[in-house]
C-alpha cells in the first residue's frame, strides 16, 4: 500500500484551521513547493498568506482593505469581502500572559546566548503571574488560574508544550512575533494598568474582566 500523500488541499484545509509549523514536515514542503498556489487560492477569500521561513511558521490573516465597513452612500464598485478571521477576545490573565510572554521573547531576540527559542518552566510563568491573580494564600486557585491562561494560549497557538521527564516546560512560539507587534505591547499595557486600578476591590479578576486584547483565527474555529 502507498503512503499517504499531503497535497495542496491538505495544506490549504490546514491553513484555514491554524497555523503550519516547520515541524509538520510534509505539510510545511508541499507549502513551500506550492506556495503560489496556495497564496493565489487564499487572495480570492480575501485573506493574506503569511509565510516565515527562517521562524518556520505559516498563518492566514484578513488583508488589511479586507474591512466590513458601511460603504458611503452612491459608492460604486467592490463590496467589502465579510471577515473570515475573527478577532477573537482574550479576558484579564490570558492578555497579561500574551504580554508578559511576548515582552519575554523580545528580550530573548536582543539576547547574544545564541538559542534559536524561548522556553519557560511552567514554575516561571507562575512566578512572574502570580502578581496578577489577585490572590493571597490561596495556592492552588492561583495555579488553576494560571493553568487556564496557559491553556487558552495553547489553543491559540502563542505557546507549545514540550514534552520532558521532570519539569513542565513551554517553548514560546516565534509566531507570537507576528500575532502581537511590538508596537502593540505599549497600548495593551496601560489598559491592564486602567482595569487593575479599577478591578482592585473584585475578588476574581479574571471572570470579572471584559476582553482586554484580541487575536485573529478562523471563524470555523470559533
């Protein structure tokens, strides 16, 4: 019997559902091989084919004329195509930890150790959200919290679980790059800083808090 083989319509399928990663190995060359293609393909959706290479990521995005705007009235031509990738809401703790993970691996990438990736012990990231929890002695409602974050950002594919014998540890994923500009981390904060002055007297931070920032992905994935 054959082997299975990806095709174009593998990749294209998989693309809509998230990202590829070098990793997939197959998925990643039929991309790279057919590339233009898959680009021409996703055009027509009105969606933009990102493609890094050297990080070894792929994702899909809305372009950005691709806005579902009221049309001025006697306009003439092209409707707005509808949106394909939602934005998709983040509460309190997931955006602290998107933040505080993409601050991380900016750091990482000014460093000179030479490591191609960011990896955080999940005792780390505890450590440096702990503050956020608005909790005190209260151990283990703090570690589920955290927990909860970190999984959120699984889904959405901002962190990777790596598998080791005695510590949990998290690789922070290069796509994080693209999904959360430098120049966004700025704005973010100063409206956890405005919620935290506000939310300072609830007792749950994290189920009281309106979406604090948003990431794009598929609406099947909704």
């Amino acid at each position: 019997m054959n082997p299975s083989v990806i095709t174009i319509r593998h990749v294209i399928v998989q693309l809509v559902r998230g990202p590829i990663y070098q990793e997939e190995t197959e998925s990643w060359t039929r991309l790279l091989r057919d590339r233009q293609q898959v680009e021409s393909h996703f055009q027509l959706m009105g969606l933009d084919l990102v493609v890094d290479e050297d990080a070894g990521y792929a994702f899909l995005r809305n372009e950005d004329s691709n806005e579902e705007e009221e049309l001025p009235e006697g306009h003439e031509g092209e409707a707005p195509l509808p949106r394909l990738m939602r934005r998709t809401p983040l509460s309190f703790l997931p955006t602290v930890l998107l933040t505080e993970l993409r601050e991380r691996l900016l750091r990482h990438d000014q460093s000179t150790d030479g490591t191609d990736y960011l990896y955080l012990e999940f005792k780390d990231i505890l450590e440096f959200m702990r503050p956020y929890c608005g909790e005190s002695g209260n151990e283990q409602k703090i570690e589920k919290k955290i927990k909860a974050a970190v999984s959120r950002l699984l889904e959405l594919s901002a962190l990777r679980y790596v598998s080791n014998r005695n510590e949990v540890i998290y690789r922070v994923e290069p796509i994080l790059r693209a999904k959360l500009p430098v120049d966004q981390i700025e704005a973010i904060r100063n409206r956890l800083k405005a919620h935290l002055e506000q939310e300072d007297a609830s007792e749950d931070r994290d189920e009281a808090t309106p979406a604090e920032s948003e990431i794009e992905e598929t609406e099947e994935d909704a």
